[in-house]
C-alpha cells in the first residue's frame, strides 16, 4: 500500500511538472509577428469603375439611375405629403439606386504608410484590454518578439468622422516569424466620408433642347448652413462633390438667367447621403443660360 502511495504521488508530481512546463501566449518563445500600417487620410477623388464617357453604355446606364433616383427625390422633397409606408417604400429605392451608383463608382483613397502608429496584441483569447503594443517605424512596419506558439488578436484603430473603431486581425505563431498583416486605418475627419454624383443640363437662350452642362457651375451647401462648395460640370454633364456628411441632408444648385443681363435666380433641389463611404445619385439640374 505504501508503495502505491508512492508511486501515485511521483505520478501526480511528475504531471505537474509537465503541466507546469506547457507554455501559454505570451512573451519567452522563438515566434514572432510582423507587419504593417497604412494610414488613409482621405478619402479622395471620386472615380468612374467603367469608362463613362460620351453615348458609351455605362453613361446610358448611369443616366437611367440618376433620372429614376431624381423622380423619387422630387417626390420625397416635393410638396405632397405620404404616409409612413409611402415614405420607407421611396427611401427603399432611393438606397437602391445607391448601390446601383457604387458599382459605378468608387473612391481613389489617398494612403501613406502609418509612421508612429500603435499596434496592440492580445495574448490568448481574452477580449478585454490588451497585453502589450509596440510603435511602427518610419516605414509603418510593426514587429512583435520572443512570443510563444499561440493564438494571439493584434489591433489597431481608425480615426474616422464620427468616432474611433478598431481594425483586428487573428494571428496564430507556429514558430518563427508570422506575417500578421497589413492595416489600412482611417486618420482624421476627411476619411470615411460621402459623395454624390449628379448630372445637369443647360439649354441656350435660342435652343430648343437641353443639352449637358459643360463647364457649368454647381453649388453645393449643408442644410441649416451658409457655407457653399462648388464644383465644374465635366464634359459628361456629370457634377461630383466627395466628402460630405453621412445621412445629412444637402442643397444642391445651378442658377440659371431669365434674360441677358437680367440677372441670376438659383434652382434648388434637395437630396440625403447615405452611410459612411458610399456614393448617392444626385438630383438632375437645369438652366438656361445666354
């Protein structure tokens, strides 16, 4: 019996010692995790996926979205009123014709590599807090050393205009250097904004058809506020403004002349953006111009 008691007891020591021996996440291994930063500080010029250019299909099919979006626009900011279900249908198709437009379109974004930037690491699969974080040299690469195998979370966080969000990457080490991925963090209020892209059309003191206002000006302004964008018509009849406000309602205008020299009035109209990143349809615009 003793000598059971013995050898049970050199058995319970030794499963110890090797439980104790087992290595957790964390630092006093071989592995490592690298990888790097970038940071997009605007969103950039808004950029045509298809070649949009004069009687091309991807015209066609463009101006067909913008005159279906503008006749639900007229009807959403019109004069008539509509009932609850009325209003949810037209907003329905007004963020169709949304997603129609951002396959039409897309945002160049303007990125340089994150110098400087914290990186953070998780040991394990715990979800709070962080264990460790190191800073991105001059080339935004980022390295964590002397881990052990293990699953581990790096994290790094965008900047965006309406709040900081995190970007997080699973990562498992195996032994030796591990790439943990690139990141691509938004910095500063210019990111993760809106567009819209519209057309306008002008016709002439002495024609007889709208044709694309080329050159034309068009104004853009936040509702409630006195501040006015503007930008050219292109050689398409397309007006784009990028970086405006999520779910914030705009004017957007040309003027237009009753007669020479008689002086100017605006043509308002009204449209919404939708959710960060995306490109809306804009309202279709006309004048008259000598």
């Amino acid at each position: 019996m003793r000598n059971t008691f013995v050898f049970l007891t050199s058995l319970s020591l030794l499963s110890g010692f090797f439980y104790s021996c087992e290595k957790q996440e964390g630092e006093g291994g071989d592995g490592s995790i690298v990888g790097r930063v970038y940071k997009i500080v605007d969103d950039g010029a808004i950029c045509s996926t298809s070649d949009i250019d004069s009687n091309s299909d991807a015209l066609k099919s463009l101006m067909t979205t913008i005159s279906e979006n503008n006749s639900v626009l007229n009807k959403l900011y019109g004069k008539k009123s509509y009932t609850s279900a009325q209003i949810d249908s037209l907003n329905a198709r007004r963020d169709h014709y949304t997603r129609v437009m951002n396959r039409s379109f897309h945002f160049e974004k303007d990125t340089i590599v994150g110098c400087d930037e914290d990186v953070y690491i998780i040991y394990g699969n715990h979800e709070y807090g962080y264990d460790d974080k190191v800073k991105t040299s001059y080339d935004g690469t980022y390295r964590f050393d002397y881990l052990n195998d293990g699953n581990y979370k790096i994290f790094a966080y965008n900047d965006n205009a309406d709040g900081r969000s995190g970007v997080v990457f699973d990562v498992k080490v195996d032994g030796g250097e591990v790439y943990g991925g690139d990141f691509y963090i938004n910095d500063g209020k210019n990111a993760n904004l809106c567009g819209v892209v519209g057309y306008m059309e002008a016709i002439a003191s002495k024609g007889y058809e709208y044709m694309p206002g080329v050159d034309q000006r068009v104004y853009l302004r936040e509702e409630n506020s006195l501040t006015i964008d503007d930008c050219r018509v292109n050689d398409n009849g397309l007006y784009v403004f990028p970086k405006l406000k999520p779910n914030t309602v705009y004017y957007v205008w040309s003027v237009t002349e009753d007669g020479k020299n008689e002086g100017v009035y605006a043509k308002m109209k009204k449209f919404k953006t939708g959710e960060a990143g995306s490109i809306v349809p804009g309202p279709i615009l006309q004048s008259e111009v000598f």
